[in-house]
C-alpha cells in the first residue's frame, strides 16, 4: 500500500513537471516581437507614421520658393496705352502692362513703367498712329517721367512695349540711351505686343542701342489676346519664363 501511495505522488510530479514545460514552449512561440525591442511590435509600414513625414510647425521653412520677392535682382520696365486701341477698342488696362504684370508676378520682379513726362499722345487710335509715325520719322526721343530705380539693384531686366511702325516706340529709344551705361553688363530680355508684327526686331534693335548688354531671346504677344484670352497669355508668358530658368 505505501509503495502504491509512493508512485502516484511520483506520477503527478512528473505529470505537473511535463505541463509546466509544454506550458513555457507554447509561451514562446507565439510571440511575434523580435527579440530585444522589449516584446514592442513594429508600427505597419503602411500607417500614417511610415506615409507622412511630420514637420515641425516652428521649423524655418527653407524651401527654395520660401526667399520672397524682397530680393529679387529683376526688373520689368515696359511702356503701354489706354484709350483705342487696334482690335479691342477703348482699353482701361494697357495689353502690354498685362504682359508685364504678369512677368512681374511670375519671377518677383518690380516693375517700372515708363510714363511721357507731358502725355502728348491722343486716346483715339488714329490720332495716335499718326503722332506716332512723326515721331518715327523724326527720331524723336520723347522725355519719360519719375525716377528710374536705381538700377544697379538689378541683373536681370525685361523690357516690354507695344510695337508701333515696326519698331519700338520712339520714348523707350530715350530709356535705351539715357540709361545705356547703367544698362551694360545686364541681361536683358524684351518682349512685345502687337497685332501681327511679332517681335518686330526688338531684340536686335535693343542690342543696337545697348550694346554692352546680354540681350536674349524675345516674347511677342497678340494685343487682343491680352484683353480676351489672359489664361492663354498667362501660359504662354509661364512657359516663356520657365525656359528661361525661373
Ligand atoms: C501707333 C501705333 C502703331 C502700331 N503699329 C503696329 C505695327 O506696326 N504692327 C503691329 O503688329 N501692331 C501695331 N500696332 C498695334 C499695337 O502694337 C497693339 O495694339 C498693342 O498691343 C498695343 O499695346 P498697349 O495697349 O500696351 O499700348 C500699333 C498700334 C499703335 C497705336
């Protein structure tokens, strides 16, 4: 009877001892966490944490775009017309003053306009053409008024105007040449409205008159367009100055 007694208490020893060590392997292998990370599991890649890259809100925000225009070195300088024009009629709002303001918008740049010092020139489109055409054929040189920023702010300047005979009107003649030493060893970039002439050469008459400068290709855009199809302009003067390197 006490051997009986002896080997049962010795099978529920090694009943418990088994158990308890099937116990300890079952433990084991269901834990995922890699060994060491304090049994943590790895946020999902797919979660928010891994898609989006938190910024703090009080870092300086240094992306290129971030500069401002305060220290843009670019300048548009143009001339343009109220009053009838050809194909729009009465305008409150330049075609070539739209160009620019969109250059402006476009690279930072400050913008200049250049203004006749006694505004001589009629507001009907006939009247004007013919004020024009004598000017042309005098070579006059107009006076333009206000004070010409200071232009050794600038190394890039574009300089706009209608196209008027062909040619330049004759007061950016006077610009050219009364800022021509100020104006060497600039960039200098025309562009031009106009009703079917294009660019009219303003490139190469510009270098003419400034020949100290860098003067690089042109934009010549419809006057109408200016009025009736800003959105096209706007692409049209986007791409323009993207492939300038803006
Ligand atoms: C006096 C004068 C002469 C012009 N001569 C030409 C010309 O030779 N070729 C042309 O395509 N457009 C000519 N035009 C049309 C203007 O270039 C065009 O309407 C321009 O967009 C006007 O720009 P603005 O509103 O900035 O003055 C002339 C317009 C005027 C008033």
């Amino acid at each position: 009877m006490k051997k009986s007694i002896k080997n049962l208490c010795c099978l529920v020893l090694m009943m418990a001892l088994t158990f308890t060590l099937t116990a300890c392997g079952s433990t084991q292998n269901s834990d995922p966490a890699p060994s060491g990370n304090g049994g943590q599991q790895n946020a999902p890649a797919s979660g928010p944490a891994a898609d989006v890259p938190e910024t703090p809100a009080d870092q300086p925000d240094t992306s290129p775009d971030s500069t401002g225009a305060d220290d843009t070195r670019t300048l548009v300088v143009y001339f343009s017309r109220t009053g009838e024009q050809y194909t729009v009629g009465v305008i409150d709002h330049g075609n070539t003053a739209i160009v620019a303001e969109m250059i402006a918008e476009a690279t930072g740049a400050d913008l200049f306009e250049v203004l006749p010092v006694d505004d001589h020139y009629p507001m009907t489109y006939s009247e004007l053409t013919d004020v024009a055409k004598r000017e042309q054929n005098e070579k006059a040189r107009p006076a333009y008024a206000g004070d010409v920023p200071d232009l050794s702010d600038y190394d890039t300047i574009f300089i706009g105007a209608p196209v008027w005979w062909g040619d330049w009107p004759m007061i950016m003649y006077t610009f050219f040449e009364e800022n021509e030493d100020a104006l060497s060893g600039k960039t200098l970039i025309p562009f031009s409205t106009h009703e079917g002439s294009g660019l009219s050469g303003f490139d190469r008459k510009l270098s003419s008159s400034c020949p100290g400068s860098t003067v690089l290709d042109g934009l010549a855009v419809r006057g109408n367009d200016c009025q009736n199809k800003q959105d096209s302009v706007r692409t049209a003067v986007n791409e323009w100055i993207a492939g300038l390197g803006y």
